[in-house]
C-alpha cells in the first residue's frame, strides 16, 4: 500500500499570492504570539490590541486557547505530546492566515522555549512576533476567576503550568510586557505603538494613545 503522504502535491504556487492580498487590506500580516502563564492577562490585552487594529482599519483573527481547543484541538490532552500538537496545529492554522493578508493574533500559554520555537519556525520568524506578558504567579492566582490554580495545588488537576508543569520565560521576546506592575491601559499602547510600524502598509496613525475606554 502506497504512503498517503506521497498523494499529496501542494500548490502554493498556484495560488493568488499573499502580497497581492496585503496590497487589497492595505496592510501587512503578521503573528502576534501572546505567551504567558494562565490569567497572566493574555487575552484581555490581546482583545484589547484587536479592538484597537480593527477601528484603525486593519482584518485582525484572534486565535485563544481555550475556543481552539473546544474546536479544532477538541481532541487533544495536556501530555506533552497534546501540547505540542496543539502549537503546531495553531502554527499552521496562523501561517495560513498570514498567506491571507490576516493579522493574526495568538493567545496560548506555550510554555517551553521549545515549543515556541517551533511556532515560529512553522510560521516564519520575520511573520512571528513574540509577546511575552510577565506576570508574577501570585497575581495569576488572584485573578483566577475559573480556580484552576487552586485546584491544581490541591493536586485536582495535573500538569499544571506554573504549578506542576514549569513555564520557561522567553529568552529575546520581541516585546516584554510587565504586566503586574501595568494597566490594560497602558500594555495595550506599548504593543501597538511597536506593532504598527510593521504592519501599517500605506495606513498611518499618529496617535500617541490608542486605547478606547
């Protein structure tokens, strides 16, 4: 029996090319990868940065942890096998959005160098950037709405990050938020006014503050 894999012939080539939809969406796509422990405040800043790039005009897709796995990953487990299968399957998913023309915005724990890595080998690493939200373990717990860090120190749930599962701090994120120490307010103008620039294409904003309250 013949290997599936020989069954398949990509033809990227063949298809309208990215640059020709940046030009349409006046704007250029790239990955925004949030990385940080649970209730870090990865995805209020990045809905946050989302809000702000769609009323200045620009085709954003968020991508969170939680809506990938009742979906597309629904089938996979928090081994470590599950956990890289799960960046790579949202690493594939982010490099098609980028061939799109799509700003693309990913809200995942990610919690090895490794696995990120992989993301952005996937995703290329001039597409790829790095946003690395620093927030102290202990106001991670004070925030955990949903209890899971409770339950994992009770031993209820296990493979924990930042519990019983450690999460490796990015070495050279491309931006570094000290997200205990700052508003929503104040991360989400420090991600835009670094962003923009590389995604602008023609658009220009010169606004020094974004954020609508």
């Amino acid at each position: 029996m013949s290997n599936p894999e020989n069954n398949i012939f990509p033809i990227y080539d063949k298809l309208l090319d990215r640059h020709s939809k940046e030009q349409l969406l006046n704007q250029r796509s790239k990955v925004l990868w949030f990385t940080g422990l649970s209730g870090s405040g990865k995805s209020t800043i990045a809905n946050g940065v989302e809000n702000e790039l769609h009323l200045m005009g620009y085709l954003t897709m968020l991508l969170d942890g939680d809506n990938v796995r009742a979906g597309i990953n629904n089938n996979l487990g928090f081994s470590e096998a599950d956990r890289k299968e799960n960046i790579r399957r949202i690493a594939e998913v982010s490099r098609l959005f980028v061939y799109g023309g799509v700003i693309t915005i990913c809200c995942f724990v990610s919690p090895t160098e490794e696995l990120r890595a992989m993301a952005r080998g996937i995703i290329g690493k001039e597409d790829f950037i790095e946003i690395y939200v620093n927030t102290p373990i202990e106001v991670c717990e004070q925030r955990d709405v949903k209890g899971l860090y409770a339950k994992a120190r009770r031993g209820e749930i296990r493979d924990f990050t930042g519990v019983n599962a450690p999460f490796e701090e990015p070495a050279h994120p491309e931006i570094s938020l000290q997200a205990g120490n700052m508003s929503v307010y104040e991360c989400v103008n420090i991600v835009l006014q670094q962003v923009l620039p590389l995604v602008s294409g023609n658009k220009r904003d010169k606004k020094d503050d974004f954020f609508v309250i």
